[in-house]
C-alpha cells in the first residue's frame, strides 16, 4: 500500500524560511513524529514568511511556488524601484545577497563535487559594479490577460510588462523603473502599452492562442548608449497596424538613442514561444550595436548571446584571463581552445595575451558570424572560430590532441554533455578554466574532473546577476603529470 503523502498537490501553506537552498529556495521545516518534513521555497529567503503552493510532495520533502510574502524578512529594505518577478531579492542590501550566493554554492561543490577542502581553495565573490540599472536587454510580454499587483487577482485587460511568477498566461504591467535595466525606457514602457493598445489590435491571449501583439524586446550598449528593439507580432494586423507609425512613435520617445527597429512575425501558437522565433524585417537603421569591453569593440544583434552585465563581465573576465594566461603559455604552437565561445569575447581577449592559435567553438551560427565580424574589427588575426556542436568537433579535429595548453569553456546553463566532457577530458589539456553560470551542473562535473587526474587549484565566484539567485563561477583545475584518465581505460 502506497504511503500517504503529507500534502496534496496544489495544497496552500503558510511557512516561516529559516534557512537558503542553492537556486534561490528558501526552506522552510515542519517538525513530524519522524523528523522534519522539508519545504523548499522558489524564491524566497529567510526570515519571510510566506504564502505557497504545493507543486510536488515526496515522503521527506515537497517544493512549492510562492503565492505571496505574508511578512517580510527583517533583512528586506525598501526601494524606490517597482518590483518585479525577475529580481526576487532586490529589498535585501547587496552583503546578504552574497553571504547566501557564497554559502549555497560552496555547499553544492562539498556534496556534489565532493570538494572537501574546496572552502581552502575559495578565493571569494567578485562583485559588480553597479547593482542597479546593470543589465543591457530585457524582453517584455504582451498578454490580454493581467495580474493585478493591488487585488492580485487575473483580470482581462491589455497588459505588457513581466510574466506574473509561476503563470505563462499573465503579465504584470511595468509602469516604472525596475532598477535593472534602462530609467528612461521603463518609465515610458506604459507609454508602448498605451500606444499598442490603441490601434485597436489585441495582446496575445495565451489560453486562446490567439492576439497580434508578443513581444517587445530591447538590447542597449552601455559604452555607447545605442537601442536595438524588437517588436514581435502575429501576423495579419497591417491595416490596423503600420511600421512607419511604429517606427515615428519610438522616436518620438527615445529619440538618437535608437540605433535600430525590427519588426518580427511569429504565428507559433505553443506555449513556450521565444521571442527571437519568428521572421525579422528591419524597418529602421541597423540590425546591430556596439558593446565595448577591455577595449575591444564587439557588433552584436538583437538574437546573439552577450553577457547580460557588461560592467561586470569585464571583471569576470579578468579573472578568466589571470587564470587561463601563465608564464608558460607563449610558445606559438601552443593553442587555445574556447568552448562554447559565444560571440568570441573571451578568444578576443585571449588574443592580446597569446601569439599562438585561439580556437573559438559554439554551435549559434549568428553567434560565431558576429565573432568573425568582432575579430576582424579588432584585429584579432589568430583566431579561428567553428559554428559547431562542441563534440562533434572534438572528434572531428584530433589533431588537436596534446598540442592545447589551455581549454576555456563556458558550457550554457544546462552544462557541458557527460558525452562532450569526456571528450574535453581525453584532449589532455594542462589547464582547465571552466566557466559556470549554474554551479550546480559545474560541482557534477568536478567529480569527474577529479577521477581523471584533474585537480581543482581554485575557485571564484561573480555576482553578475544582483537581485536574483542566479551566480557565475570560475573554476581553475590543472592535470596531474602523468595521470591516465580512467575514460580511456574504460574506452568510452
């Protein structure tokens, strides 16, 4: 006979959080005949108590979406900014932020990396240089059904801002600064709304499947104070809905700052819709910015991958740098290999230090172009860059093999495949700079690092997401002289 569980699914509770889980969760416990029943949180931190759903029950834990806080934290402070569902933790001061990001992520590489003596080896959190107003493109979504923040309730209404936490249905309007993005252009996102929704045509109805207006998405330099914005549409709204109209609006509001205007038709009627999906036409200026980091110039489009926090990426990558260029690296027919390399940030830079080969591979093909475009903008002419899947390539150039000094990988946030790290494993590289934005798929990896002779020299951490539960980690490992790895000897 099948234990009862101790609570059902979609089950209300009203918990107190005592204590962090790594990815943001709060915890919270219930004391039982049997010991403490585990509630784990999404969102939350201790000392709040909190309104939440049960979405999974097991026999010694459940996890939970939060509903609402019910008292706050005696950490939380207010701010003047609206809050939003993307920066959960933006009323607590930046030094508790990282004192929970540090301790929760060690834990991870303790019991998962089976690190035992990773604290020795930690070398501490680098933070970014601005908290506030740090990111450079935020994504708002239309949708015909909102979430009132007063009576938080659904209501029918035009609405563009943030998905309401825990829907796919609902949009909590923007009507302010949120404090991570761009001043000016959230004061005037009501304005956009206000725009849309007198056309005539309405917002997407995520039940139904069925409205014109998507998405609007804006991606800004900071070096340079450019925007690129994207508007994404259904098709068939062009009588109600004119471009140039559009295009003389955007100017109206943020006027030379605009670099660039797209127009994006996608009719995709699923739930999980991507705002890049879709056919673009650009219907002013250009399809590109320019970021500037350490320097070098980098052309990116609305779709490509750029490290959200500019300002902090470059401290991020210094670190990268420190560590990936010793004094041995020189020799010319040493190379360097860069996975999963993005727009070839991190080969660019590579480039000033090392006279030698620079590999850069990454299977977004409009990533890999605008590298090209970058390198050749700033000269980097010892650079070679792959629109690859990582281990396809790995195994399609073994000549590689005992001639890579240095590996740089920055896996995305799912990790880097069992199947691709052996194959990573088997080049036998001296050094390793592994790069994480998701220290849990990096502390898995540890362990097999690890078991196949390489050792972990140390560990950093980057808060390059402030308010949010999300850090990056840089982590150096270095290969035992004359250790055999244990892939080759079990030939996988």
């Amino acid at each position: 006979m099948a234990k009862q569980k101790m609570f059902k699914l979609g089950e209300i509770l009203e918990v107190v959080i005592v204590s962090a889980a790594f990815g943001g969760k709060g915890v919270a416990r219930i004391p039982t005949e049997k010991g403490d029943f585990t509630i784990f949180v999404q969102n939350t931190y201790p000392g709040q108590k909190v309104s939440a759903q049960v979405v999974k029950c097991k026999n010694r834990y459940a996890e939970c979406r939060l509903r609402h806080v019910i008292e706050s934290s005696p950490d939380e402070v207010e701010t003047e900014y609206q809050n939003i569902p993307g920066a959960p933790y933006s009323k607590f001061p930046i030094d508790i932020q990282h004192k929970y990001k540090e301790e929760t992520a060690l834990d991870l590489f303790e019991r998962i990396g089976g690190v035992k003596d990773v604290r020795d080896k930690y070398s501490g959190i680098v933070g970014s240089p601005t908290c506030q107003h740090y990111r450079n493109k935020m994504e708002y979504s239309f949708s015909e059904i909102r979430h009132d923040l007063e009576t938080d309730e659904k209501i029918d209404d035009f609405g563009l801002g943030f998905k309401h936490r825990g829907t796919w249905w609902a949009v909590e309007n923007l009507d302010r600064d949120s404090g991570l993005f761009d001043k000016q252009i959230e004061d005037d996102i009501y304005k956009v709304r206000l725009w849309c929704e007198k056309t005539g045509l309405p917002a997407w109805h995520p039940p139904k499947r069925k409205g014109f207006f998507r998405f609007l998405v804006i991606r800004r330099s900071i070096a340079n104070d450019t925007l690129l914005i994207n508007l994404v549409t259904t098709s068939g709204g062009e009588e109600a809905f004119i471009e140039s109209e559009f295009v003389d609006f955007i100017l109206s509001l943020w006027g030379s700052r605009v670099a660039g205007i797209l127009h994006s038709v996608n009719d995709n009627i699923g739930e999980r819709v991507e705002a890049r999906e879709g056919l673009s036409k650009l219907i002013y200026g250009v399809d590109r910015i320019t970021e500037v980091l350490h320097g070098l110039k980098f052309d990116i489009s609305l779709s490509s991958f750029f490290q959200t926090n500019p300002q902090c990426a470059e401290r991020l990558y210094s670190e990268v740098i420190n560590l990936a260029i010793k004094k041995d690296l020189g020799d010319k027919d040493d190379i360097v290999l860069d996975l999963f390399c993005g727009t070839g940030t991190i080969s660019q830079l590579l480039a000033k230090h090392h006279k030698g080969e620079i590999i850069g591979v990454d299977i977004v093909e409009s990533a890999i172009e605008d590298a090209r475009i970058s390198a050749a903008n700033n000269g980097a002419d010892n650079i070679t860059f792959h629109a690859a899947d990582v281990g396809k390539f790995l195994l399609e150039y073994p000549e590689y093999k005992g001639r890579i000094r240095t590996l740089v990988m920055d896996p995305p946030r799912a990790g880097i495949s069992p199947k691709s790290l052996r194959k990573v494993i088997r080049l036998l590289a001296d050094r390793i700079v592994y790069v994480s934005c998701n220290p849990a798929t990096q502390a898995r990896d540890m362990a097999t690092l690890e078991e196949n002779g390489y050792q972990l020299i140390s560990i950093k951490l980057v808060d390059q997401f402030p308010h949010t539960a999300h850090v990056e980690s840089i982590a150096l490992f270095e290969r035992i002289p004359g250790s055999v790895p244990i892939i080759n000897m079990r030939n996988q």
